[in-house]
C-alpha cells in the first residue's frame, strides 16, 4: 500500500537528514509497514536498516558495536518487561542515541514513563507510516535540537606541514571504521587539496555555497556535495583561481550550520591563513586539530593559534596538536618534549616522516592505509581516527559509560 500522501500535508514534513537509523521489529506487519517507511523518499538520504527481533534483538546487535544515531524498538511486552529490556538496551547505546519504542498496549503510564526516561516516542502498533515519518523528522529538524553533526576542523601552524592530508585520512577512516556519513570541507578554494587526494576532481560546491550561503539547505547541499562513496563526500572546489572570492565568517558559519544539521561528521580543512573567517572556523568547531613540524616557526605558530583559541573557547577541550614529519635525515628538529613543554601539553600524535607512504598515497589520490595498511603510519593514523571519533574504539565491547541523553535515566533502573 503506498503511503497516504492525503493525510498530512507533505510541506509539514522536512526530509530525514544522513544518519544511521536501525530498526527492530518483533513481528511481520511492523516489519512491512517499517520497510515502507524506508523507502520513502524523506528517508532516502538516512542509511536505514530494518531487522526482526524487537529490543532484545536491538541489544544484542549493540553489545560490542555501535550504536546507530536512532533505534527504533517494538515489543509485544506488558509495561514492566519493556522498561527492564528497554534498560539493559541503554547500557549498550551510544550517550547519543535516539529511541523511539513501537508498543501494543495503549498504556498511558507506560507512556509518561519511557518520556520521563528520555525516550523520544511511543507509538502504539499498527503504526501510521506518515506519523512515523513526521516523528522522526521532528526529531532532527527541530531548530531547537542540538545538531547531529561534530565539526572537527584542522589547520597546519605553516604551509605544507600535513594538515589536510591529515584531515582527509581522518575523515575518510572515520567514516569507514565507524560508518558515519562524513563531509570533508575544504575551505581551501584556490589551493586545496581535497578533491586531488580523493581522485575527485571538478567539483565546486563549496565556491557555490560560500557565494550565496542563504540558498543552502538540505536539498542544495545534495547538489553541491561531491560524493566519494557511500559514507563519504566532499564540499570542495577544484583550485579556483579565476574568480577573486570574499570569504566572510556569517557565510562559512552559515554554510557549516546547514552541513552540521545534515551530516553526522563534518570534518574542516581549514587553510593555513589567520583571518576574521578562519579564526571564527576554528573557536566554532567542536575539535581543533593544529599541525605542525618540529621546527621553529612552526612552534611559534602552533603555540600562537593554541592559546588564542584556548582563550576563545574556554569551556571546550583545548586544541589538539599533532607533531608530523619527525625524523627527516639530516634536519635538526625540535624535540617533542620541548614542543610539549612549550604548548603545555602533549602532541596528540607523533607522525615520522614517511615519504615513501605519503608519497604513493599522494600520487595515487588514495589513502595512507589503502597503500601501505600495516605501516607505522597507518597504525597511527587509525588511531588518530579513533581518538577523533568520540568513540571508545571501533570493536570494542560497549562500556558502561555515562549517558548524556535523558535515556540514560534507564540505566539507574
Ligand atoms: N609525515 C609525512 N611524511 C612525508 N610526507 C608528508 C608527511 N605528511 C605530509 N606529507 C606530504 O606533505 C605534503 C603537504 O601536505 P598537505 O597535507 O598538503 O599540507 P598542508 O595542508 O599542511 O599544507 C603532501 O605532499 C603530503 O603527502
Ligand atoms: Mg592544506
């Protein structure tokens, strides 16, 4: 049956933006009805799976995995033994992760008590496919609503140091390891790089975007974006030195909003230039990422932009500095024990000088660990990813960590 277009004026409901979504039913009918609401077109941009086996079948799937940005759960149970599976699922989920329960009993103490826990919805079966729809739609298109994306923007304290092939690798390991619908900006529009090292070339999405940043929503995005492969796109311009471009902060963080409400990871190649806009990039990001060489200038770069943006955002963590090219033969470099005691903290990552690897990786527009998986490199840059990601680890067995979201009242149960 086609879903009832007549019931609910179509404007009323604003498309599902790139998550993960994945839904346990615990019988047939849901099963169907949730396979329609799958394969409509206000979900086609959210990676939708939809199993059998209601929330026990949602726990095991979770236990040693991660979580999607939204589960949805049905169970035939009375009251009571949905609220003890509903907290044996919480300790498996992610702090982050959305729950909307599919129920058969139209029970309204039920009802008040999965809202106070910090359930987003409870539907009583059978569902109203539109309703469905709607309800999820508001949970991610509310103004109000946090949005989904984390904004992880990197910059190199000099020219050349590594930043954007850093910043690549990262998001293109992220979005593999923790299948997370990542978007790399490249804010670089005559020189960046993005485009070349994803073998992506002619794309000008971000040139287009930052010019008329008013026009950007979710649909024009779709346009703009330069996909890369499932879980990956790219909003870059092909070495733009044509056209002369005004880049303003209102624009970047207009354009960066519109990217963060849509995509669960935005991660920012910010180009090494100190302006009003690439300062605003930086304190408005939710992680920093700094780059630099064992050498002077860097280090004076690297110290500067830290504790300008420590200052600027004193509530967040503080910038992360990563040490890259360590060990060129021959060349005297400062040591990462000065550089620690100079930045007050310790670089995040140490990354020797690797010409053979970056090289390849370089020429071929592929990735560290495509060309050369079980070098140092790599290890380190999958661990860099880890680190970035916010989670645990990729495989690991879900820890009893704090929850964030009201879901997390569950657990004290
Ligand atoms: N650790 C490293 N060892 C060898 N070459 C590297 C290393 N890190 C980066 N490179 C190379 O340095 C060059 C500049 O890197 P890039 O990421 O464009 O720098 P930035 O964005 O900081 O200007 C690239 O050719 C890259 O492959
Ligand atoms: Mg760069």
């Amino acid at each position: 049956m086609p879903i009832e277009e007549a019931k609910l004026p179509e404007t009323l409901i604003t498309a599902i933006p790139r998550i993960n979504i994945g839904i346990f039913c615990d019988n047939e009918a849901t099963l169907q009805a949730m396979q329609q609401v799958a394969a409509d077109r206000r979900m086609s941009r959210a990676h939708i799976t939809v199993h059998t086996g209601g929330i026990i079948g949602a726990f095991q799937a979770h236990s040693g995995a991660l979580s999607p940005n939204l589960l949805i759960v049905e169970s035939h149970s009375p009251r009571d033994t949905i609220l003890t599976e509903l907290s044996q699922l919480a300790q498996v989920c992610d702090p982050a992760t959305k729950v909307i329960v599919i129920g058969h009993v139209n029970d309204v103490i039920l009802y008040r008590e999965l809202m106070r826990q910090g359930v987003s919805e409870y539907f009583v079966a059978p569902i109203n496919l539109l309703q469905m729809i709607q309800v999820i739609s508001n949970l991610y298109n509310d103004p109000k609503a946090k949005p989904i994306g984390r904004v992880i923007a990197f910059v190199g304290a000099k020219g050349g140091v590594g930043s954007s092939t850093i910043a690549h690798n990262v998001g293109w390991l992220i979005s593999r390891r923790y299948d997370t619908e990542t978007v790399i900006t490249d804010l670089d529009l005559a020189f960046g790089t993005a485009g070349l090292n994803f073998n992506q070339e002619g794309g000008m999405g971000i040139a287009d975007a930052l010019s008329s940043p008013e026009r950007v929503d979710a649909t024009l995005l779709d346009r703009l974006l330069t996909k890369c492969n499932d879980k990956l796109s790219l909003l870059a311009s092909g070495g733009m030195v044509d056209r002369d471009f005004h880049i303003d902060s209102n624009a970047v963080g207009a354009v960066l909003d519109v990217v963060r409400h849509n995509v669960p990871l935005v991660i920012v190649d910010v180009p090494n230039i100190w302006a009003a806009w690439t300062k605003y990039t930086l304190v408005h990001a939710d992680d920093v990422v700094i780059t630099a060489t064992p050498e002077l200038a860097a280090l004076r770069n690297a110290k500067n932009m830290f504790d300008v943006l420590k200052a600027a955002r004193p509530n967040d963590s503080v910038p992360k500095v990563i040490l890259n090219q360590v060990g060129i033969p021959k060349r005297p470099e400062i040591p990462a024990a000065e550089f620690a005691k100079a930045l007050g903290v310790e670089p995040f990552a140490v990354i020797p000088y690797d010409p053979q690897v970056f090289g390849t990786a370089c020429s071929n527009g592929e990735m560290i660990v495509e060309v050369a998986a079980k070098s140092r490199t790599a290890e380190i840059m999958n661990d860099l990813s880890q680190m970035l990601s916010g989670h645990e680890s990729p495989k690991a067995p879900a820890k009893a960590s704090i929850f964030a979201g009201k879901f997390s009242m569950l657990r004290k149960k």
